[in-house]
C-alpha cells in the first residue's frame, strides 16, 4: 500500500510540475487559477504520502505494542523477547488497524480528508483553467485524474 502510493503520488507531484512549467495564459486570473489547483494537487499527493508512511508505522507501533503487553503477562524477559509476527500475523494486523481506526486522530482527519481530494480533484477537472498549449493538456489535467484513480483505487485495501 504504502509503496503503491508513494510511486503514484511520485508521478502526479511530476505531472503536476510539468504543468506547472506549461502552464501559460494571456490573462492573469486564469494563470493564477491554473497554478493554483496544480499546487494543490501536489500538496495533496504530499499528504497521501505522509499519511501512508504514518498509518503504516503506527500500525507497526500498535502491534509491538500488544506483543509487549503479552510477553509482559507471561513474565518473558526483554532479553528473550522477539518481535517477529510468526503466530496469528493477520489477527495481529487487523486488531492493529481497528485500533487505529477506533483512537488515531490522523487517521480520523484522513479518513475526511481522503474523500474531499477526490472530490476536489473532480472540481478542478471541471472548472479547469484554458491555460497551456493544446498538444501539453494532458499536463494540465492529468494530476487530477492521477489523484481520481488512487482515490477509486484505495478503496481496495
């Protein structure tokens, strides 16, 4: 998950630079409006980034938590005590991510602020400035559709 986002998040924050640097408009307010929204989809790819890479660690940090919690109440001492997931991984991981998202305030934000990008990068798709040459538009939209296919895709996980 966390590899899959980090590679489509690499090419829209690419794709939204290059339109960036195409976007050119005779007037102002449509440039401004341009740059604007492909800034936003490279701040939102930013955040499914970091979002990913910390969901994933705390998930990690909840499981060490609960085989601490075990080995604890089996009295094993912390020299003794290994951390590898052998027994009962996908029990161990599940009970992690429910945990996460029953307490974790940045998973609850995430859990908003995923839907509103996608949405988001609809509006943008739809009110999209007439900036840039016409052979360069996929420049101009294509960050918006990236964000719009990992929006539809992450809800595979």
């Amino acid at each position: 998950y966390v590899v899959f986002t980090w590679l489509s998040m690499i090419v829209t924050v690419a794709v939204a630079v290059f339109g960036l640097s195409r976007t050119k408009c005779d007037d102002k307010d449509e440039r401004n409006k341009a740059s604007l929204a492909l800034i936003l989809a490279i701040v939102v790819a930013v955040l499914h980034s970091l979002i990913a890479f910390y969901i994933q660690r705390q998930i990690l940090k909840e499981i060490a938590r609960k085989m601490e919690e075990e080995y604890n109440a089996q009295g094993v001492p912390e020299a003794e005590r290994n951390f590898e997931l052998v027994d009962n991984e996908a029990a161990r991981k599940r009970s992690a991510i429910f945990e996460i998202i029953k307490y974790d305030f940045v998973f609850c934000f995430y859990f908003f602020a995923a839907p509103a990008a996608v949405a988001y990068a609809f509006w943008a798709l739809a009110t999209k400035a007439t900036c840039g040459d016409s052979k360069d538009s996929w420049a101009t939209t294509g960050p918006f559709g990236l964000l719009i296919g990992y929006g539809c895709l992450t809800g595979l996980y």
